[in-house]
C-alpha cells in the first residue's frame, strides 16, 4: 500500500474519531422518545415512586441549579444549565410542565429530563439556571411556584429540545396569582 493511500486512511480514521468524541460520548441524544418512567427509588430515605400524571397541576417551591452542568441527567442527557429543563422526582422523563412564578405571575414551559429537587420540604422542582433566569427567580431562595404538566405545540418542543425558549407565554391574572399564593400560604408553606 502506497504511503499516499495510508495516509489517507489514517487521516479518515482520526478524523472519526474526532466526530465520535464530539457526539457526547455516551450520553443519549436530547430526545421525546422513549420516555423513560423508573423504578421506585430512595434517596436521603425517602421513597419516590414514578408515575405518569397526566393532572399534575402542585404549588410549592422551586430552586435552581446550575453547576452540574456537563454531567449526565437521569434521562442519560448531557446537562446544559443554560437550557430550559428541570428536576421532578417523579414524573417521567421527559415530561413538560409549564411553570408560573407565583411573585409574578410570569409563565415559562420547561422540559423535565433529570431526578430531583431531594431537599425535602415544599420544594417540587429543579429548574437549570437558564429556566431560572427566564422565570426571573434565579435571585435568592426558593421561590413559590405553581407546575402544571402541559402538551406543547410540535414547534415548542422542537425549540426546547434545541435548548432554545418554548414561545412567550403571557402572565396569569392577578387574581389567579394571589389565588394561588393564598392557597400555598393555607398548606402552611
């Protein structure tokens, strides 16, 4: 074989090489399907029991991470932080929910692809710091939140699944917002 020839070949085989380690390795492409419900499993004790809630509709707290970003989530994703995606520790993945910051009535939907929050208490969800930020409750704390599962358009998945925003949804009304904030505070949170 001529050293041209070899050349040539050597170079194709790197150059796949290089493709193969750009693909993410052995991370599962950011995908609808399959969805991926679980095994019950504990954490810090607690028993959490996977399910599919097509009704989900909870008030309670959010908080936001960001950190892990590169890791692996629970539906073998890559984490992006900047993304819209968040933690449920029992609905399936992928699942979208849209979430209402119940300070401000703002309205965002986010793809749930990982396990979590496991802090205990109120807290219902893990919003990625890019959900956070598009919420506007990536300030201090955990922040009253309303999440409701929700069937976005084709187009809004796509977006989401490209880590680009769902379309802008408008706020609740005030009414609504202080409805729910008074029926939070009532659950004694």
């Amino acid at each position: 074989m001529s050293t041209l020839i070899r050349t040539a070949i050597s170079t194709a085989c790197l150059g796949l090489l290089a493709l193969t380690g750009c693909a993410g390795g052995s991370y599962r492409p950011v995908s609808d399907v399959p969805v991926k419900l679980g095994r019950p499993y504990r954490v810090k004790g607690a028993l959490y029991v996977p399910a599919v809630d097509p009704a989900y509709d909870v008030l309670g707290y959010a908080s936001w991470y960001g950190s892990e970003s590169g890791k692996r989530t629970a539906s073998g994703e890559r984490f992006r932080a900047d993304w819209a995606t968040a933690a449920h520790t029992t609905l399936p993945l992928p699942t979208y929910v849209e979430v209402t910051a119940l300070d401000t009535g703002r309205r965002i939907i986010v793809r749930i692809n990982d396990r979590g929050p496991f802090a205990g208490g109120a807290r219902i969800i893990d919003l990625s710091r890019g959900a956070a930020e598009q919420l506007g409750v990536r300030g201090g704390g955990p922040a009253a939140v309303r999440v409701r599962r929700v069937e976005p358009t084709a187009d809004d998945r796509a977006r989401l699944r490209k880590g680009k925003q769902a379309r802008e949804l408008p706020p609740i009304s005030e009414h609504d917002r202080l409805s729910f904030k008074s029926q939070l505070a009532a659950a004694g949170f």
